[in-house]
C-alpha cells in the first residue's frame, strides 16, 4: 500500500510537472520567445549565485553534523597514523583554499557576467603569462605535496625496526585468524596444502618443522602491545582480502599466495580509547576492504591493545596448536614422549 | 512506431527538396537500412544515444535497490520480492543480489553509458558535421561498432535472467573472487557472460576508436587544420587514442581469467584453499590482473571525462559570447592528460603489497596530472570572465560540470597520495570521490551535450522548463548525495558494506544514510523526466526554424535544419579561420566559413 501510494504520488508530480512546462512554452511563445528567455536568463543567474550561498552553508552544516562522527585529525591510535592525519591536514588546507576560490569564483562570475543588452564580451582568446602562472603555481603546491607524501610514505612501508614482534594475519572467507609465533619468536612452515580443519590445522602449518611447535593460533581478538612496534605478516587462503585498521589509519591486501607486511606501533590501549571516544562498547576493529564475497561486511575482526603485563598475561593461557592439533590427540600411552618432546622445545628456545 | 517515424521524416525532408544533386539522396532506403542497419553517422549516433539512455535507466535503477536496502536496512519491501523472488526474499535484499546490483551498476554506467552512450553518440555525431565530412572514413565499420556494442548490451542483459546471477564481485572483478564458482555465487555463470559481453564491447570500441581516428586524421575539410578544430574533435580524438590503446590490454586480462576459469591454468591463483579444498593452481599472481585491469581501467575515466571536457568547452564558449580562453592550452593539457593516463594505473593499488618505490613513482605521475586539469578549470573561469553569458539548460550543465569537476578533482589530491591512501583506500571516500569526477560531472557534460545538439540531432528543441527543473534538482542531489559520503569515508567505512549495525566504528551514519536514499530516489525520477521530455520533444518539441539557432561559428550549423545522409548539400564548405571567433572586432561571432577580412585584428 505504501509503495503503491508513493508511486501514485510520483506519477502525479510526473504529470504535473510536464503540463506545467509545457504551458511555459505556449506562454513563452505568446510573449514572444526572446522575452520569455531573457527573463529565465535572469532567474537562473539569481539561482546560480543563490546556489553558491547554500553550498557555502551546506559544506559548513555537513561539517557541523557529520563533524564528530569521523575520526578526527589528531586522535590516531598508531606512529603512522599520526602521519597520514598530518599529510590529510595539509592536503585539507591547500585544497580547500583552491576549493573556495574556484567555486565562488565560477558562480559569481556567473552571475556577474549574465547577459546584459549592453555587454559587449570581452575578447580574450589567450594569455601566455595567466596561462604560465595557474601551471607553475600548481605545480608547485603539488611538488610540495608529493614530498611530504613520499617523506611519509616511505617511513611507514620501510622496514620494520628490530624489536617489533611478528604476527601473522590469514584472511578467509568470512574470518581473520592469528597466529603468534611463540617463544622462539618465528612463525614456523606452513603450506596451503596442509590445510585441514578435523585436524586442527587451519593455516596448513608443517608439523615437521619444529618452529610451528610453540606457535599459538587464535580465532581473535588480536592481541597486541601498546607502545611496542609489531609486524603484521599477512596473507589470505581463499580471496583478496584486506586488513583496514580505521583507527590506525593502515591498511593492507590479503592475497593468496603474495604475503604481504604491515608494521605501526600502536599508541594507545583499548581502555584509553573508550576515556577519549567516551564509547564504553570501543574496540579495535578490522575491517574488510576489499569484496571478498557475499560476507563482506561480516568480515570482522578486533584487536586488543594493553599493557605489556596485560599481554603476557593472556599470552600464558594460550595453548600452542600443536598441542592441540596433536599432541592432546594422541595415545595416553605416547604421552610421556610427547611431553619430553615439548619440553625439549622449550629447552632450546631459551 | 514504424509509421511515426515515416511521417516524421518525410516532413522533415520538406525543407530539403531542392537537394537533388545531393551526394547520397539517390539511394533507395528502407525502413532497416534507415533506422537499424543505417550506416549514416547522425543515425549511428542516435543508436548509440537510445541505447545509452536506455542502460543509464537500468543502471541508475540499480542503484536506487541497493539505496533502499543501505538506507533501511530494518524495512522490508515486498516489492522487491515480487520482481526479485529468491533474490529479495522477505523484501530484503540478499547480499549476493545486493553485490550483483553494484557490479552491474557499475560495468553498466561505465563502460555501457559513459563509454559507449557518451563517446558513440558525440564522436559519430560530431566528427562528421565539425571536420566537414559526409561521413565517417568506414560508415560500415561505425555500424559493426554500434552493432557489436548492441550484442554486448544482449549478453550483459541476458546474464541478470540466469540462476546464479549475474557477475558480482564488483566492476573490476579482481580474481580470485571471479575466477572461482565456489567463492561467489555471481563468480559461475554470470562471470562468463560478463567476459563475453566485456569482449563484444571491446571489438565495438575499437572498431569505433579507430574510425574516429582516421577521420579526424585524413577526412577534415579544406582549410580544417588541426589548430582550427574545435575543441570537442581534439577531446574525441584523444578519447578514441586512449581507447585503442588501452581497451586490447583488459581484453588480454579477461581472457587470461576465462582460461583460469575453465581451462586450469594458473594466470592469477596461487595457494588456494576454497570450499574446504586445495586448489592445485601454483605460482600465478593475484596482484598480475590488477595491473592489465587498471592498465585499462585508469585510461577508462579519462575515456570518460575527456569527451566531456570537449562538449563542455564548445558549450561554455558559444554560451559565454566569447572564444574559449587558451585554445592550444586546452589542447595540450588534454595531450598530457591523454599520455599520464597511461602511466598512473598502480595508483590503484597502493595498498596491495606494491613496492614501495614503485608505489611513489605512481604518487609522483598522479599528482601531476592534476596539473592539466588544473589549467583546464582555469580557462574554463577566464572563459566565463567578462562574457555575455546565456543559461541555456546545456549552459548551466557546464557550468554544474565544472563545479562538480573541481568538487571531485581535488578530492583525487587525496586519495592519489599513498600515505594518505593507506587510509582512505576503498573507502567511502572513494566512492564519493570518483562519483562526484567521473559519474556525475560526465553525466553533466553529456547533458550539456545533448541539450545542445538535440535540434541539430532531431530538428527540434528540448523543452527548456523541464530542463532547467532537471539540472538544478539533479545539481543539489548529487551534491546532497556524494558529499556526506567524504565523512563517511573519513570515519573509515569501507565500500561495499550493506550493513554497518553490527560494528562499533561505522554505525553512526543511519539517519544520513536514509537520506542519502531518500534524494538517490528522487534524483531518479527527476532524470526520468528528462527522458520523457527527450523522446517527448522528439516528436513534439518546438520546431527549430534557424539553421543556426545558437550562433555557433562551427560546421555542424551550416548543414540543413535536418541534414540527410551526406550532411550537406552540394559542396562541403571551406574553412578559414579557427572555432572561436565569438565577440571579435564587435562581432556576435563570426562563422568558420568566412574568410579572413582585410581589416580584421589578429590574435
């Protein structure tokens, strides 16, 4: 009913709507046409210069309401972060100050330059210092643009600093999983072809090879250390997938078979960010950016930042995946070896 | 319809009677070689713009669904679910549907509206009448052009009947997601339909582009030179370079990813796990299509804005009384534009693992493109400056173009920086970004377009009422609805989502969101109108009785009101003087055709 009496609604604008513009055009044939155009010739140079004052308006107003709703300049949560809200600024100022000139420019002019019985137009066909100077000018600000941008840029895809930790990040339809690489800190072999879900063994990590023996792998949240640089290693099983870290400003393809890397340091634990946002439901969030299939938008992650102690504290209740894939699966009679087999590991880890 | 058409055209030959020793009129046409396998360019064109018309309704109305379901994302419409069945079950739309809308939303207004409906109507129309030529270098192949576009159209429109769907992992169709049935539903049947459609397009744009090329090159009128070409023919022919040049490579990409689909090569997987199963596929590159992808899909957007820019200069200068400000300028940022096309596509994909210093090579050559098209607003403001200015509704489309073009270029300063792209990279921003510069302006320039050459095209005028209804509605809507969609970018949101409630960061836009929907809506019917009045004044717009009604000095003006197959009657006229003779030495304009007079000033 509702759809039906909206599209009756629609229908009847419709119509009136074209009789209306039709009886302009008798009217305007009735007056006399030239008339009929210099007056709408008149409205819309009005219309034009009214247009430029609402826009002005409208850019202020949508930055008053939709203002607070974005993440703000200034309140990244990581050491690049902080660095893309700078190079954001500058690039706000300067293309705001062309932003205004040109608009208000081209409707005043507009405007100012309507037909008029007694305007003869001015020819001007070309100017070769105008011309050189709105191609130098550009030019410049741009130059100076691209510099601090690749300034940035090459800080924050440089290599990560020694002490940063390693995580590994696997995106798959619809899921992230983690993996952290344990006490020896290296994330052991793993091969897709490994795969295998009854068996535990999500990411196809190579039991054989001794490195994934202490690794620990979690469904999430991600858990990470503020203040501590870390390197994400992460790769995809299925699709191109993208880690986006709203909060931190990063962002990085998941693509099977091409790991990639991600390095930042987060700055700020999750409970500082629900003091500042005043947002006791805050979290860490990882989105999705790339179409990965029907699931996108469920495709959701979250990361907790804390304190070194925080961190090792949960770090202590997690189980490496080898036990669980297998060595809590064997015989209680292979026990014992299994067991030595760990502590071995153990051993020379430390 | 047939009859209509008849009694339309024999009252429109009245006024060419005399036209006997006329080049074609001896032929004997019939109904189809008239209307369907016409190889007359003016006709062509038409062709180009019904069809072009017809795929931006089905395309925009594709975009209205997907509003409904990400601006009420509570309310059922069972509307939906009598058109759409499974796919709308409840009156909700399914994601996999939701996915197939915006990928068909997108290939449809890209490549089937802007590419095809812009530059097949405006290149096939204007070559022509602007150079001073009866016709195209091969009228048969400019038919085959619009003919394989049609097939393609077939196809395309075909695969949203199938079971599975059509294509929907989005207008660029990166692989994996489109190489596997088992990642996506649309990634079956639909993916192959798309390729051929895609492939039947391509074969028309470059049975088209090369046309193009070779008429401009070999057919222009005597005295016709290249610096004396308006500016609309140097934006078409670096349009069509463009498309020659680049439309093969994606071309090459597709068939790459329909061997992977079906024939097991390993073009672009590499380590797949899927559907609880290992793939075989070893050593191919995910990231190798995105390359030939954006190697095409960057020259896409200036395929699509540059006819634009040309349309837009013609307007504003007749419109302004004044000639364009900096001619060879506009020519040669159009150039540059035309050459840094080629060599920014990996702008795309900062964020894919790219290297870093290639990555910054990318920063650098896209933001000097920025560049060109700065001078080119430039001398768009100095051409308004100190003009006579008329709004005709074409005249305020151009002048909504460049507000819109500025609004959006300067946006691509953001998001063409890597470091700030690491952050905005698929967001809303973008699309807001790309809307507002290439959907929305080049929807204005084409409009622009058509209301001014429409009574050259049909001997008739557009209602002038409803046009100015249509652009100042459809000005304030796109702004209504792309500008908020900066901040919702801002706040991190990324494309592609349809429904924000379940997280914590991007769930705050729900009222905007409604009335983002609620103007997409609006905006909608308002270009329905537009195209009522445009078949509407086909038939009973106001009569054109000037041969020349906007005194416009180039070419196409001096043909009859309704020009038959060969354009003019009689000899083609010689040119002696450039396009923009308008308000020199006290005169109104003065027409291409005339010689250069002993006292006149040069410039």
């Amino acid at each position: 009913m509702h759809t039906f009496l909206l599209v009756v609604i629609l229908v009847l604008g419709f119509i009136i709507t074209v009789q209306i513009a039709r009886a302009t055009e008798f009217v305007s044939i009735i007056q006399g046409e030239e008339k009929t155009r210099k007056q709408s010739n008149r409205i819309n140079a009005v219309l034009l210069l009214i247009f430029l004052f609402v826009g002005l308006f409208g850019v202020y107003w949508a930055h008053h309401t939709l203002g607070d709703k974005i993440l703000k300049l200034g309140t990244a949560a990581s050491d690049h972060g902080i660095k893309v809200d700078k190079m954001l600024t500058y690039t706000l100022i300067a293309t705001g100050l062309v932003f205004f000139v040109t608009q208000i420019l081209l409707f005043w002019y507009s405007f100012r330059y309507q037909e008029r019985e007694n305007r003869k137009p001015y020819f001007f066909p070309h100017n070769n210092k105008l011309e050189m100077l709105w191609t130098v000018v550009p030019a410049i600000v741009l130059t100076i643009l691209i510099a601090f941008g690749l300034v940035y840029w090459f800080q924050i895809t440089g290599p990560a600093p020694e002490n940063a930790a390693t995580v590994e990040i696997t995106g798959s339809q619809f899921k992230w999983e983690f993996r952290y690489p344990g006490k020896d800190g290296v994330l052991g072999k793993k091969n897709y072809k490994y795969i295998d879900e009854s068996q535990d063994n999500s990411l196809g990590l190579i039991w054989d090879d001794v490195a994934t023996h202490d690794d620990i792998v979690s469904g999430g949240p991600l858990h990470l250390v503020v203040g501590k640089p870390v390197k994400l290693v992460i790769g995809s099983k299925d699709v191109i997938h993208s880690v986006g870290l709203p909060h931190f400003r990063l962002k990085m393809d998941a693509v099977p078979g091409t790991p990639t890397t991600l390095w930042f340091t987060p700055l700020k634990t999750t409970k500082q960010m629900i003091e500042e946002t005043g947002n006791e439901n805050f979290v860490f969030e990882i989105a999705c950016d790339q179409m990965c299939g029907a699931g996108h938008t469920a495709m959701r992650g979250e990361i907790i930042v804390e304190t070194q102690e925080e961190y090792d504290q949960w770090m202590a209740t997690q189980k490496p995946q080898y036990q669980i894939a297998v060595l809590d699966k064997q015989e209680p009679a292979a026990d014992s070896t299994a067991a030595v087999a760990v502590a071995s590991i153990a051993d020379e880890n430390k | 319809m047939s009859d209509t058409l008849h009694t339309h055209q024999e009252t429109a030959s009245i006024g060419h009677h005399a036209a006997d020793h006329h080049v074609h009129a001896h032929h004997k046409e019939t109904f189809i070689t008239k209307y369907i396998f016409s190889q007359d360019h003016k006709m062509i064109a038409k062709q180009f713009l019904v069809t072009g018309i017809i795929w931006a309704i089905i395309g925009g109305l594709f975009s209205v669904l997907f509003r409904l379901q990400l601006g009420f994302p509570d309310q059922t419409f069972p509307i939906l679910e009598t058109f759409f069945g499974k796919w709308a079950e409840g009156g909700r739309i399914k994601p996999e549907f939701y996915y197939a809308l915006t990928t068909m939303h997108g290939t449809v207004l890209v490549f089937f509206v802007l590419t095809a409906g812009l530059s097949g109507t405006f290149a096939n129309l204007l070559i022509p009448l602007q150079i001073g030529a009866r016709d195209m270098a091969s009228p048969m192949m400019n038919m085959l052009s619009y003919w394989f576009f049609f097939a393609g159209s077939v196809v395309m429109l075909a695969s949203l009947f199938i079971e599975t769907g059509p294509a929907s992992g989005g207008w660029t169709i990166y692989p994996p997601l489109s190489a596997l049935g088992q990642a996506s539903e649309g990634s079956k049947a639909g993916m192959d339909y798309w390729i051929a459609g895609m492939a039947l397009f391509i074969i028309s744009q470059l049975f088209g582009g090369l046309n193009y090329i070779a008429t401009i090159l070999n057919m222009r009128t005597k005295g016709m030179s290249m610096t004396r070409l308006p500016l609309t023919i140097w934006a078409l022919l670096f349009t069509a370079i463009l498309g020659v040049l680049s439309f093969p490579v994606l071309l090459s990409g597709v068939v790459l990813l329909l061997f992977d689909r079906h024939l097991g090569t390993s073009f672009y997987l590499s380590d797949i796990f899927i559907a609880g199963q290992a793939l075989p596929n070893e050593g191919g590159s995910a990231i190798l299509f995105q390359h030939l992808f954006w190697f095409l899909g960057h020259p896409e957007v200036y395929i699509i804005i540059l006819p634009t820019m040309g349309l837009v200069s013609e307007v504003m200068s007749i419109n302004a009384r004044k000639p364009i400000f900096g001619y060879m300028a506009m020519v040669f940022s159009m150039f540059g534009i035309c050459v840094l096309a080629f060599l920014v596509w990996a702008h795309h994909m900062f964020v894919t693992g790219l290297n870093p210093f290639l990555g910054s090579v990318f920063v650098l050559l896209t933001l000097l493109i920025a560049v060109p098209s700065a001078i080119k607003v430039f001398n768009w403001l100095t051409t308004l400056w100190r003009g006579n200015i008329r709004f005709t509704p074409a005249m305020l489309f151009a002048i909504g173009f460049v507000s819109l073009f500025i609004s959006g270029g300067l946006t691509g300063i953001f998001l063409g920086n890597s470091t700030i792209d690491i952050h905005l990279h698929d967001t809303m921003f973008v699309i807001a970004h790309f809307h507002i510069v290439m959907g929305v302006s080049a929807f204005f320039g084409m409009f622009a377009g058509i209301y001014h050459w429409f009574p050259k095209m049909f001997g008739r005028y557009m209602n002038n009422t409803l046009g100015y209804i249509h652009f100042w509605v459809t000005l304030v809507g796109a702004y209504l609805i792309f500008w908020p969609m900066h901040y919702q970018g801002l706040a991190g949101m990324p494309r592609r989502y349809l429904d924000k409630s379940s997280w914590v960061s991007f769930s705050q836009f729900h009222s905007l969101d409604a009335m983002i929907t609620v103007v997409t809506v609006l905006v909608f019917a308002i270009q329905l109108l537009f195209v009522f009045n445009f078949f509407y004044s086909i038939y009973k717009g106001r009569r054109v009785r000037s041969q020349n009604p906007w005194g416009a000095t180039t070419l196409e003006w001096t043909t009859p009101i309704r020009p038959g197959h060969g354009n003019w009657e009689g000899e083609i006229p010689e040119v002696h003087r450039w396009a923009y003779d308008y308000g020199k030495d006290g005169r109104d304009f003065i027409p291409q055709t005339e010689p250069i007079g002993e006292k006149e000033s040069s410039h």
